[in-house]
C-alpha cells in the first residue's frame, strides 16, 4: 500500500502539514497536541472541542492562531484546509469519526484503542486502502523508554545472555482504590471502557511487536472496587507462535507494584522497575524541543540482567536505559504523508491486538482458552 494523501499541501515542501485535532481531553491536551506542535513538519491547525473551557486552554498553550470548532462536520466543510485529522475523542467516537475523515478525503491518526472490534478495524483498514490515505494508531508505548531498551537488547544480541528466551511479564499497574468516573470507567458497552481496552491495548501491542503472533490466550478480568462498573484488574496470558509465553497484569488495584518489564530466558533474566517519565513530564506542561534532553531517566531507575540473585538487592548488573521518544512517532507520521516513511503503526498491526483483546474478554468471560 502507498501511503500519502489526496487533500491539501501534503506535496508542497516548506510548509508544514496541517493538523486537525479531534478531542481535547486527557488525550488530546496531555499527548496529541504537544507532539503535534513539537514536530516541525506539523503545524496544529484546528482543535474540535465544544468545551470554552477547553478551546481557551487550547488557545493559551498553542496561541490564538489554533482555530477551534465545535464538531467534527466543521473539518469535514473545509478539508481541503488540512493534511490530517487527529482523533483523540472518546473510544466509541473513533470508527465512525474515522471513517468520516477518510471518506472527506483525509489522512487519520486514531488513538488506541481504533476500534471495538478487529472487524471494525480492518474495515477502517480497507477503507483507507481504497482511498489511498494513511491510516495510523497512535500506540504511543512503544516508544516508551523500557520498551526501546529491551527492543535494542534484543536486535543487538545482548539477549544471548539470556540464552532462549521463554517468558515475558508486563505490568502496567496503578494504586487508584476509588473509582474516578468518567467514560473510561463506564458499564455501557458502548464506551468501550475498563483497563482490558485501556491499558491492554498497550500491553497486548508490546508484546506482538516483541514476540509475534500470538496462537493463544487465557485470561483473567476482575471487577475489585466498590462502585466499579468495568474491569479494574485484569491479566492476560499469550503463547506466542515461537513458543514465547506472556503474561501481562492491568490493574488499578496494586497496592504494591510489580516491575514493569520481567523478561526470563533459560540462562539468565531482564528486570526494570518504574514507568516511562515521559507522560508526567507531558502532564506539567512540557513540550520537547530539539536539542533539549527528553525521556530521560536517573541511573538509579535502569533495569538489570543477571541470574540467580535478585535486582532489588544489587543482582545482575545494571543497563543503560533509552531516551524515550513520543515524539518519534508524529515525526514518522509526517515522514509517511510525504512519501519518504512507512506508517509507523498500521490498522492491521491495531486489529491483531484487538483479536487478542476480544479473545482475552471471551476467555475471562467463560473461562476457557481461546485458540487463535
């Protein structure tokens, strides 16, 4: 597939590709907009929010330049005005924003998860093929800064230490003992909410990205707090086609945290505690700029390899861990709108992760293992 766009300046040089954002919440305020403005071949055009609250926070952070509308019909009336949509709105907002933006004629980004179902998925998939207009997901955690570490130490051989490697544990777990409300936390189907959709969605992707296909799952998923109506503890078993097992925990109910990566091979094992700094960073404001450190973190915070004794107690011995690097990604996008890049994150990858998701609810559900 030839990804690009038919609309507005994608093929003009020295002028930056115009971005049309959906969604001014935690997502779009927190991750989309400042990567957005961060990229010099992307200039935030237009945020869809019909918050005033939000519009003037919009206004404050990016200047009175950024144009505001109140739905996404606005961007659709003047497409040939923009070079790319953005959707960060609600989960069940995706599909169908989504499709209307191809169907207008533009390039989309779609934050995770794209979709309900893989179904839904790949036919945004074909729709875009058909269109011949890029399609992305926005899986900002594989740019995390343990996952870039642990990527590196597997293309560079530095896993033969390890010798075959045969387990992969993932945890992404927080202390939230009240519920916090919202869509995220909704019982409506519809909204597609509970940690299985949220943070599985990252877990799940990690770990195809890592070891490939999965031909299994099991799962787990548990509804803990008192007046929780969706999933809050959840863990999801893969056997991946190479033989690699995966287990990954999601949870808002760990009152102790396990570390976020534990990779265990037959002669030795990779532990890293500590979770990515970049989105704290993002939330107080922070916008990377080029030559300035970013997703950086202290060495007391690098993971270890080593067999036999315990990281917690000086086993092993300590590896550098990677910068981190959100902002990679909108620069791969752009790269794909002008012809000179791939898609750094397809509809397709997206709905191999959904099958795994939609095989983990029905797992969890009847309580059997579900075949891929």
């Amino acid at each position: 597939m030839t990804e690009g766009m038919t609309s507005g300046t994608a093929g003009t040089t020295g002028s930056p590709l115009r971005v049309g954002l959906v969604g001014y919440g935690l997502a779009g305020s927190v991750f989309h907009a400042p990567l957005i403005a961060a990229t010099d071949d992307l200039a935030l055009d237009t945020v869809v929010t019909s918050n005033p609250e939000r519009q003037a926070q919009a206004r404050a952070s990016f200047g009175d330049g950024i144009r505001c509308a109140a739905t996404p019909d606005e961007l659709w009336a003047r497409a040939d005005e923009l070079d790319l949509i953005v959707i960060a709105s609600p989960n069940k907002t995706h599909v169908p924003i989504a499709t209307a933006a191809l169907k207008a004629g533009l390039p989309v980004v779609v934050d995770k998860p794209i979709a309900g179902t893989a179904a839904e998925a790949r036919e945004l998939a074909a729709l875009a093929e058909e269109r011949g207009l890029l399609l992305s997901v926005f899986q900002n955690r594989r740019w995390d800064n343990d996952f870039l570490t642990l990527q590196s130490l597997i293309a560079e051989g530095e896993l033969g230490s390890l010798g075959d490697v045969w387990r992969f544990e993932s945890r992404f777990e927080r202390w939230r003992p009240q519920p916090k409300g919202g869509w995220r936390e909704s019982g409506d189907p519809e909204e597609i909410g509970g940690l299985l959709y949220d943070l599985g969605s990252h877990v799940v992707d990690q770990a195809l990205v890592l070891f490939g296909p999965a031909v299994s799952v099991y799962a787990e998923s548990d509804v803990r707090r008192a007046g929780a109506a969706v999933d809050d503890d959840t863990f999801i078993a893969i056997t991946h086609a190479n033989g690699v097992r995966s287990h990954l925990y999601v949870s808002a109910t760990a009152a102790q945290l396990g570390p976020r990566f534990r990779v265990l091979g037959s002669q030795a094992g990779y532990v890293k505690y500590g979770l990515d700094p970049q989105e704290a960073v993002l939330r107080e404001g922070t916008i990377p700029a080029a030559g300035e450190p970013w997703g950086v973190e202290p060495e007391s915070m690098w993971g270890r390899i080593g067999s036999g004794e315990s990281p917690l107690t000086g086993g092993g011995r300590p590896v550098e861990t990677l910068p981190g690097a959100y902002p990679a990604y909108y620069a791969a996008v752009a790269a794909a709108l002008r012809g000179t890049g791939e898609n750094p994150v397809t509809a397709e990858q997206a709905a191999a992760a959904l099958d795994v998701l939609e095989a983990a609810r029905r797992s969890a559900r009847d309580g059997v293992t579900v075949a891929l």
